[in-house]
C-alpha cells in the first residue's frame, strides 16, 4: 500500500531529528474532513486499490482496468487486463506501477510492471502463478516482493521479473501480511495459521520463529526498526522485539491496518468497528491525538503527510465505485480575484458558480420571484444558511443550518447507500452516520468556543456544553436516480447562561462569522448570505434576512410571550378541562335528542303483517262442540288412570316479514272500508264455564266383566278460515294498492 512507502523512504536519521524537533503531541487535533469524491462511470466490480504519485496523479483499480486521473479527477489514461487485479504498488520513483492479477491457469502472466506514464507494459511474468494479492517495493526500487504460488515470499527483479529469493522456509498456507527493512537486514512474515518468522536478508535464515492463535490482519516493522508488531481481531496490536521478548501491546481493536508515519512515538490505524476511522496514535501517552471518520466502506488507501510529519490528506477507493478525497483544506478556483462578488465569498461572480450564495449552481438557479432580478443572484431563503437562537432563561441553543450542492450531495448519497449494509436503500443509520462523521472531524471544544466568542446576551457569561450534528434533509429514502435532491445538515451548538437570566428586553447582539474552517465539512457550503431567527417557549419569535456579509452584527431586544394569566391563548382554551367537558356533554345531548326524535318517528308509524294465520290463537278460537271429551267413569274395582294430558306442538312460527309503511290521508274509499270492517263482530270463543260443567255417570260394579269399549279420543278440528274476514282482508289489499285520488 502506499502510504508505507512515503514513510519508509525516510532514514533513521531524519526520524531522529523529528524527534527532537517536535514535541509530543497529547490533546486531538483533528484537520481532515471530507472534501470530495470522483464516481468512475463503467467501474467494474470486484477487487479495488488505490495509488498516488509525487505529482498527484492517482492510480485506481476497479475489477480488471487500471486507471490514471489527474488531481482534478480528469482520466488521462487506462488499460484493461484479462483477469481482475489483485494489487498494486508504486515504486519509489513514482516511474513504475508493479500489479498482479488473477490467473487462471499455469503460464499465464500474473504479474506486470506497467510505465506510470501511459500505463505500457514494460515487463510481465508468471512467477507468481496466481492469486497474488501482496505486493511491495523494495526501499532501494530495484525489485518486487510479492506472495508465492502457494506459500511463503518471493523477491523479483524489477527490469526481468525473475525469482531472485524465496523466503517459504515453514509456512503451510497463504501469506496474510510480510513487511522488510533493509537498513537492519529483516523481513517479517506472517500466514494465516499464525505462524510468525523473522528472517536475515543476508543468509536468508530465520531468526526468530513462533505461533500466535489468533487472528491476524497486518503487521509491521517499526520505523526505529528494532522491534515489530501485528494487529490482531480481538487483542489490539501486540509488539516483540527481534530477540523475541514482548513488549506492551497498544490496546485497539478491530485494527485492519496500521503504520508508522514521519513524525516519531505515533502510529496511523484504520479501524472498521463500530464505524470506519483512520486514528494517528501517540504511542508514549497512549491516545489518539487526530482522528478521521469516514461515512462509507472502502478497501485500500493513501494517506498524505506533510513536511513535519502531520497527516493533511486521505485519498481512498469505495465499493460505490468512487475515488474519495479527505483534505485539511478546499481549494476554490478564484479565491481573491478580482470583480464583482455577489456573495461576498472572495471569488467574482464571473469564477462563481453559485453567484447569491444560496446553495444552488447558477446554471440550476432558474425558479425565482419575477421581482426584475436575475435568479442567479437573488437568494432562495429556503437553502441559505441560517442560524435559530433557541433560548430560555437557563441555555442558549445555537443551531446552524447548510446546504451542499446538487453534486455533493448526490455523490455522499452514493457513498452513504452502502456504508452499513449492501442494500441501495438510504437509512436513517445511514444518514446518522454521515452526521455522525461531521461532528467527529471537528474539534468540538475549540468550535463551541469560537462560537461563543460572536455572542452577546445581557451580561451573562455563557458556558460551552455540547455539539451535536444531524442531516435536515436529502438524504434518508432519497431513490438512487435523484441526482437533483440537495442534502441540508445542521450544526447545533449547546450554551448554559450564568447566572440565569430574566429574558424580558434582556439585548442579544450576534456577529457576522465564518464558522470554523478547521475539520468542517461546512467549508463545502455557501456561508453568505444568511438568515438569523431568535425563539423560545417564552420568546416571541423574530427575524432578520437577509443577512450579508457587509453587516458586521445584528442585534436583537427580547420580548416575552404574555402570561397565561394575562391572555388565554386558543391553544390554552382547547386544551382546557372544562371545554372539552362541554363538548363530550353537547355530544351526549345531541345523541340524546336524535335517540328521541327517532323513538317518536317509529311510534307515528304502523306495521302490516304479512301473515295470514295467527298460530298462537289456534286453541283458543276452538268452539266447545269440536272437543270431544271421554266421560265414561271406570268401575269402582278397576283402578282408574287418568289419560295422559297431549302437549300440542305448535308449528314453529315464521318469521313476520313486516313492510313500514308511514300514515297517509285517506281517500274516501279507505274510509268506507275501515267503518265496514269496525262493524265485524268476531266469534264468541267456547270457554268453559261453571253454569254447565261437565259431568261423568258413575257406574256400579258387576260381576260380569265389562265390554270392551273403544275409549273415546280427542279430536281436535280447526276451523276454516272465516269468509267474512278473508273478503275483509282482500278489499284491504285492493283499495290500499288502489292510486290517490
């Protein structure tokens, strides 16, 4: 990988007098934030890596073409290879490209050196066989080092690519890491069973020899170059001299990676878990003194240093199929030239691509107020940056909100889509991550306080608590064709008042800033002009916009809300006891009173029934001379039973089909008919009565035995259907059907 080769090209001499130049650096100074990314149209997938140059050329590798950008991310050239590339190195001189790609069966080249001009191939060969996925220049530049066909390392010749060494010596399996060093004459390898050998570069014999059960990721020979170290899955980076003795392990886990930068005592790490970061590392006061969050996965990486030894640059590849740029700082082409700037950005209108500051490129900025201004130069209040004051009588809230570019944002969306997961989806974790990654590239102590300094609140003093960072807008659930939607984030900065203030014509000035350029993402947004709001739960709301950059502060009296007692708000009424009482009581009445307006309606209607039979009254519209009765008395030697009472089994009556039918005047037929039909005199039922019961003879007993004689049965007869009433029932029927007159 890169990065190792900036480091070593540094002799020991040179890191000696770092050290005694430079002190040890003990407190976070983070610089590096996100700056841009370059999406590379027609990537393949597959393995990626990544390459830099002296001039700043970069070399990416997606599946099996080769790349070659300029800075500016234009593609000067590339080349595509039969199979998929696996690794790249560049040689110390920046002239050459060594890669090795995927073979797939013997005698094919695997293994290329590549002119880092036009990316010719100068020399190939298939020593290596297949699947070598390790490579790396030696200090000098005049060979390659590189896994073998199965196990163990090979040394190549650079102009012939043919084995110079081997170092296998009792590795059973494939290589996981190996690193050398020429000035003590070292090279470590490492398998993945463990197995750990420290080999002499001039006998080619090992010198320390030893098993780790565990896993291992990376290892590395340290920059004073007598000692070595591995990162492991779950025990940090543990440490050996060349003797074999251990020595105090650096406790981080989940380390892919490491290395040992310029600046002495420090090492860089790339953790995965729980979220990607590349942490340089004081190794005497064991902290980490700079941090980067990253938002997205990605599998290979450079990092820049300057001439001190600082990390001021990340350059790595993605699995969106990106080149993404990490940097302490944004070039903007134009800055401090001369003409009209609308904005106030220090770049001329005739160089800016977004002329009001508003977040929207001039060739996007069509849809305005006609108000006979240009639309490119009359802001949208809605993508300004705007800063809301939240208040109340103990904290100060300062939230400020910014806008990236339609570019920007859609590519941090393309990074973001798989950053936890490989589904395209855009999550609120996803998103959160992204916010999460803002905040942490700031230094927050240092942000808080120079926020503060820009703000005035009676005579309080206000006292630094917290940051936090959050995504408004843009991203969560946005499909993965919008490219136009415009990513809003905001920054809020939380203040405690001391002592507590009475808000009421309390006078609040803020003044015109820049928010703080160091580790922020911010420095991507437009910054002018802005809008400033002032609010609280008590605070009535106020306004300034817009508020450019010519106005040095704007001030603000505070006035309070009334109280309760003094004005009832509507809110206030209808979240009152009493009105919602009244109005649960004005529904019970209504529903009351519809219950009985329906309750009077039915009771001025009547029913015809259907039915012609009236089955319940069929015992009782009986007469007495259709019942039989058995009056015959047993004689007096018999013992007589009484017969067994016949329960009748009325039919089961059918269910009355009742038509409702609402009163109507009458006509004069209908008249006639119902004084006719009052005048029907039904049939007198036959009841018993006690005037004539009835009565049995009582036999005398004889010696003959009696006759046997048939008992009598009851005989039940129901009567016909009176004629009277069914002529009475069909004239109904017939002047009822009969029209109005």
């Amino acid at each position: 990988m890169e990065q190792r080769h900036r480091c070593k090209g540094i002799s020991l001499l040179a890191i000696v007098i770092v050290t005694l130049l430079i002190p040890t650096q003990a407190t976070s100074e983070n610089s590096v934030f996100y700056v841009e990314s370059m999406h590379v149209e027609d990537a393949q997938a597959g393995k990626k890596t990544i390459e830099l140059d002296d001039d700043g050329n970069i070399y990416a590798s997606f599946g099996n073409t080769l790349y070659k950008f300029d800075a500016m991310g234009n593609i000067l050239s590339e080349q595509t290879f039969a199979a998929e590339i696996l690794a790249t190195s560049i040689s110390p001189d920046s002239t050459r490209l060594a890669l090795t790609i995927r073979g797939s069966s013997t005698g094919e080249d695997s293994t290329f050196i590549l002119s880092s001009g036009d990316l010719s191939t100068l020399v190939s060969s298939s020593a290596t066989s297949s699947n070598a996925h390790l490579l790396d220049w030696s200090e000098n530049g005049a060979s390659i080092f590189t896994n073998g066909p199965e196990q163990g390392l090979i040394q190549l010749g650079r102009d012939a690519l043919e084995i110079d060494r081997t170092y296998s010596g009792n590795h059973s399996s494939s290589l996981v890491c190996f690193d050398e060093s020429y000035a003590t004459g070292h090279i470590l390898t490492i398998d993945q069973d463990g197995l750990i050998l420290l080999w002499n570069i001039t006998t080619e014999d090992v010198v320390l020899e030893f098993q780790l059960v565990t896993t291992i990721h990376d290892c590395q020979i340290s920059a004073f170059e007598d000692s070595f170290a591995v990162s492991t899955a779950e025990n940090g980076i543990r440490k050996w001299t060349f003797e074999g003795s251990e020595l105090k392990p650096i406790e981080i886990n989940h380390v892919v990676s490491f290395d040992n930068p310029i600046e002495p005592n420090t090492m860089i790490v790339h953790t995965e878990a729980p979220t990607p970061k590349i942490i340089v590392y004081d190794t005497i006061n064991e902290v980490s003194v700079q941090e980067v969050a990253l938002f997205h996965q990605f599998d290979d990486h450079v990092l820049l240093f300057d001439n001190s030894g600082v990390l001021e640059g990340i350059y790595t590849n993605s699995n969106a199929m990106h080149i993404v740029v990490y940097s302490d700082h944004v070039e903007r082409v134009g800055m401090g030239e001369s003409g009209t700037d609308t904005d106030g950005d220090g770049i001329p209108d005739s160089l800016d691509t977004d002329d009001d500051g508003d977040g929207i490129e001039d060739n996007w900025d069509l849809n305005c107020q006609d108000i006979g201004i240009s639309c490119e130069l009359l802001p949208d209040e809605a993508y300004i940056r705007a800063i809301d004051m939240l208040m109340n009588q103990t904290h100060l809230v300062m939230k400020q909100s910014f806008t990236l570019n339609k570019e920007q944002s859609a590519n941090i969306r393309d990074l973001s889509r798989l950053s936890l997961d490989n589904d395209v989806r855009l999550t609120e974790s996803e998103a959160q991550l992204f916010a999460e990654s803002i905040c942490s590239n700031m230094n927050e102590l240092e942000v808080l306080e120079s926020l503060s300094s820009v703000i005035s609140i009676g005579n309080a003093s206000i006292d630094a608590e917290e940051m936090t960072c959050k995504v408004e807008e843009g991203m969560v659930f946005t499909p993965a064709s919008d490219r136009l939607s415009q990513i809003r984030y905001s920054i809020s900065a939380v203040y405690a008042l001391s002592p507590n203030q009475n808000l009421d014509q309390i006078s609040l000035t803020v003044n015109n800033h820049r928010f703080p350029s160091t580790g922020s993402l911010t420095e991507l947004s437009e910054q002018h002009p802005m809008s400033i709001t002032i609010s609280g739960e008590s605070v009535v709301l106020q306004r300034y916009v817009p508020w450019h950059i010519q106005e040095d502060q704007v001030s603000f009296t505070l006035e309070l809300i009334p109280d309760e007692d003094d004005e009832i708000s509507p809110q206030q009424i209808l979240n009152s006891p009493v009105f919602i009482g009244f109005i649960l009581l004005g529904i019970l009445c209504v529903g009351f009173a519809i219950q009985w307006i329906y309750n009077q309606y039915s009771n001025s209607e009547y029913d015809i029934s259907l039915d012609d039979d009236d089955i319940d009254e069929e015992w009782s519209n009986l007469d007495e001379d259709d019942i039989e009765v058995d009056t015959r008395e047993p004689e007096m030697d018999q013992e007589v039973s009484p017969p067994p009472l016949r329960t009748t089994q009325q039919k089961e009556r059918p269910k009355s089909k009742r038509v409702r039918v609402e009163k109507k005047q009458l006509n004069e037929a209908e008249i006639l008919l119902n004084e006719a039909s009052s005048e029907v005199v039904r049939k007198r039922r036959a009841r018993r009565t006690a005037e004539q019961p009835i009565r049995t003879k009582r036999r005398k007993l004889s010696d003959s035995p009696p006759s046997e004689t048939a008992t009598r049965k009851r005989r039940v007869v129901k009567k016909e259907q009176d004629h009277d009433q069914e002529m009475d029932d069909t004239l109904k029927r017939f002047v009822s059907d009969s029209p109005k007159e």
